[in-house]
C-alpha cells in the first residue's frame, strides 16, 4: 500500500474521517492503530517483531540516563542502534568486511544467505526511525527532552504512518507537540485545502516530471558508452532535476497529509536550485538530515577532547587566529560528517564518494579559498549584487551538485568515473537541435509535457524563494486559499486532469517506488 495507491488514499480518508470524530484524548491512539496498521500491511510478522523489539529496548533504555546519568549506558544503547542499522541495511559492507577478516581462516561468507535474512528482518524505514531514535535517546541523555513515560507514545512518533519510508526526521521536541496535545484537534478547512493542494502538486511532481525525466536518464546510464560526449551532461543535469521532483514531490504528500491532520512537520526543502553555494545549497535540501547531523554529530565531534586537544596544539604553534585562515579542527569534522552522509545514503563507495566526500570536500575548499575568490572579484571589479552574478553563482552551484550526484545514480563508482571520461570524448551540441533526443525514449509530445511541468515548477518556485527574501513566508497555496472558493476548485480540477491526463506510470512502475524510499 504505497503512498500513490489508491487503495493508500482509501485508508487515508477513513483515518482522517475518524480522526475528527473522536474525542482529544483519543485521537493519538487512532493515529498509532492507523500507523500500526500501514506497517503491517506494508512488512512481514518478523519484521514488526524486531521493530516492536527496538521500540521496547529503546524506551527502557531511555528512562536510565535522562539529564546524563548512566553513561555508559547511553554509549552501549547507542552503539547497538548503530550498529543493528549497519546489519540490517548494509549487507555488501558487512561483507566485505567479514571476508577481509575470515579471509586468513579459509572461511567463506554467503551474502546471498544473509541478504534473505536482512530481507525478512529489517523492518520498513530503518533509515529514517533509527535516526530519529537516536536523536530522541540523545536529546534525553542531555536533558534537553524528557523521557516519553508511555511506549506506545513512543511508537506513534518514529511510525507515525505518512514518514514511515521517506521522513522527514523528526526531534521530539519540536513535533511531539502535535502528536499528544490533549486538546482536541477540530476539523480545519484551510488544513484541509492546503494540505490537499500540497499532496495534488507533489503527485504531480512525481507522475508528470520525474518518471518522465527517469525514461531520458535511464537511457543514458544505461548505455553511456554510446551516448557520450553532451549527453552525459544532459544525463546528469536531468537526473538532478529527477531526484529533486521525486523526493520534493514525496515530501510534499507527506507533509500534505500530516497538514490535513492538523500535524506540522519540518520542510525537507527550500527552493535549493536558489542557492548560491554548495554550503548553502545543502542547507536547503534533505534538510532535516543536515539539521540531524549537525546537531548529533557535527558539533559533538567539535566538543570531543581529540579535537579540543588538536585546536590547543594548533593554536599554540599557529597561533590564535588560525582558525580565521586554516580552521583545520572544523574541517575535520567537516569531512567526518560527510563520510556518514555518503554512508547514511549506502554502504557502497559511489554515495560515500559522490554524495559524501566530494561534496564535502569542495565546501572546505569554497572555504579555504574565499580570500582569493574576493580578491578576483575586486580586481575584475565584478558587481556582485546585480542579477547576472547571482545567475552564474546559481548555475555553477548547481554544476557542483550535479557532478556529485551523478555518482549517485551511477551502477558503481567506476561507471562514474567512466562516464565523465566519455562525456568529454566527443564535441556533439547539436544533438539539442538535429532530433537526437528523440531517441531516449521520449517523443515530442512526452518532452514538451515534461518541459510544461518543469516550467510549472519554476514559476512556483520562484514566487516561494520571493516571498521567502520578504519575509513573508507565504507560498502558492497560501495565495491559492485567500481566492475565492471558485478559484480554488479550478485549481484542483486543473492538477486533478493534468495528473490523470499526463502521468506516466512507465511499464514497470509501482506506486510506492520512490528513490529515496529505498533508504
């Protein structure tokens, strides 16, 4: 029962339906049968088991080392969640690693054997709860949260059903309110709308532009040893704006159910294309896994004594400003953050390298090399505050990601590598205007479908980024809701046939494949 199923939006209507009807202190305990239900749908008995097992483990543990107390405790609760995530998600690295140490005793390692008992084990969203476990037992170990004194509380806030498989990732203290206010949460129109109008546009995101875009890009890396030269660029360009509307697209039905509820959940995305830095431009995108890592793993490792003893060291033979030039302790945590982000995405090197270290990597060097990137500017005399800078600061942030991220999708590192080695093995621009692109899959109706959609896009992405300069902090269907009620149900007719007119489902597509989904 995927998220764009309709047997997913049945189930939801009765969910909502109900939710309304029942009395405050009950509407929480409807929202954890409806968010136990969509798990058992969606996994097998032994997968609830483990999950209810963490759950259990988890909570006991939590109420033992609030504000500090039992450290060791907290390390070894903490060291198990990690490392139970790591058996159960990554099985090519624990095979490697197992075969470099089994190796010396002429013991074999079946991976096909423990990939079928990962596959019956690990229960749907590891990535996403696990990490949002962490979080919660980290927050009460600081005293920052109260430990949660009903388990089935607890159960409800890392499987409340619409985050399951995608997140956001969410800190109990910001989103727990929500859940367990024990006033009654009473039927909004204007939930109702926005929240509606929101899941409409990212079915429409998802159906209309990404599966679309996937044909196009699943051609290139396909046979990227035929299409070479420019259409690696378009390949990886596309795939950008593929993996962008896809996982947007599943944050806004996510966010676009929970709004109806009357459940406020972080923003995943800010208009990212908008960002004029690699820095900046992860600061808007996935970013409730940025905000994690900072918080959980970025500043702690600042605070560590390795890295305290290192900063002494350096300031004594550098001096005390030499963080102003070479903050080498900051880059170390920098780059450690990273890794785990190249990790976090899969165990295998194309995401640590391309979602990982290279991204990491060139922010330290954006950084290391600002004083001479301003002397440039001010000897070019460049104007920096007018439009086309802005335009050219965008596009190469946006050249940065995508290089990264074509590792991403590459079937492994080697490919990558492999396919920017071809992409400059030919000069081919006219395959943009002599009909070359009709042979990846997509004729003239499905590009400029595609083309609309995009455009679409960015018109609503530019009005949202304006409107975030002002201060406002309106979007699209905060305009939509202040027209009258004819307006808006011109809106909705419009999505409602534009999906149903131009979604592409593609001949081996199901429902609730998202990219990200599977991580």
């Amino acid at each position: 029962m995927g998220l764009l199923s309709i047997q997913f939006y049945i189930f939801f209507l009765i969910v909502l339906t109900v939710y309304y009807l029942l009395p405050g202190k009950c509407q929480w305990m409807w929202l954890l049968a409806a968010s136990l239900f969509y798990y058992f749908t969606n996994s097998n008995i032994q997968q609830l088991i483990v999950f209810a097992c963490i759950i259990i483990i988890n909570f006991i543990g939590s109420r033992f080392f609030s504000g500090g107390n039992n450290k060791r405790g907290f390390y070894v609760l903490l060291i198990f969640n990690i490392a139970l995530l790591i058996f159960l998600k990554y099985p090519e690295l624990i095979q490697s690693v197992s075969a470099l140490i089994l190796k010396p005793f002429s013991v074999s390692f079946s991976l096909s054997a423990y990939k079928s008992l990962t596959r019956l084990l690990c229960p749907m969203g590891i990535s996403y709860f696990m990490l949002i476990l962490i979080g919660y037992l980290t927050s009460v170990y600081w005293g920052l949260t109260s430990p949660v004194g009903n388990p089935l509380k607890l159960t409800l806030f890392v499987s409340f059903f619409p985050i399951m498989t995608s997140g956001p990732i969410i800190g109990y203290n910001e989103t727990g309110k929500y859940f367990f206010t024990p006033e009654k949460k009473h039927f909004s129109y204007e939930h109702l709308v926005k929240g509606a109008l929101r899941v409409l546009w990212g079915i429409f995101k998802k159906l209309v532009i990404s599966e679309r875009l996937a044909i196009a890009v699943n051609t290139i890396y396909g046979y990227y040893e035929t299409y070479t030269g420019l259409y690696i660029f378009l390949a990886a360009a596309l795939f950008t704006l593929q993996l962008y509307t896809d996982f947007s697209g599943l944050m806004d039905i996510v966010l676009g159910l929970s709004e109806t509820l009357g459940i406020t959940l972080p923003e995943n995305f800010r208009t990212p294309f908008y960002a004029s830095t690699l820095a900046e431009f992860w600061r808007r995108w996935h970013i409730t896994l940025g905000e994690w890592l900072r918080t959980y793993v970025f500043y702690p490792l600042q605070r560590s004594g390795p890295i305290r003893k290192l900063r002494k060291k350096l300031k004594t033979k550098l001096g005390k400003d030499f963080e102003k030039k070479y903050n080498i302790p900051v880059y170390i945590s920098l780059l450690l953050t990273w890794v785990l982000i190249g990790f976090w995405h899969g165990g295998s090197l194309k995401y640590i390298f391309g979602v990982g270290i290279y991204m990491g990597v060139i922010i330290m060097l954006s950084d290391l090399l600002q004083p001479v990137f301003g002397r440039l500017v001010r000897f070019a005399r460049i104007n920096t505050e007018c439009f086309s800078y802005r335009l050219f600061t965008r596009i190469r942030t946006f050249i940065l990601f995508m290089v990264g991220n074509s590792f991403f999708r590459a079937e492994r590192i080697t490919d990558g590598f492999k396919m920017w080695k071809y992409a400059f093995s030919r000069f081919n621009p006219w395959i943009l205007f002599d009909g070359s692109l009709y042979s990846l899959g997509l004729d003239r109706t499905e590009i400029m479908i595609c083309f609309t959609g995009l455009l679409l896009l960015f018109i609503v992405s530019l009005y949202n980024h304006r409107e975030e300069l002002a201060g406002s902090g309106l979007s699209v269907r905060d305009l939509i809701f202040k027209q009258n009620l004819v307006f808006q149900l011109m809106v909705f007719a419009f999505l409602f046939a534009a999906i149903l007119a131009w979604a592409h489902y593609g001949t081996e597509f199901e429902a609730q494949n998202f990219i990200y989904g599977a991580f």
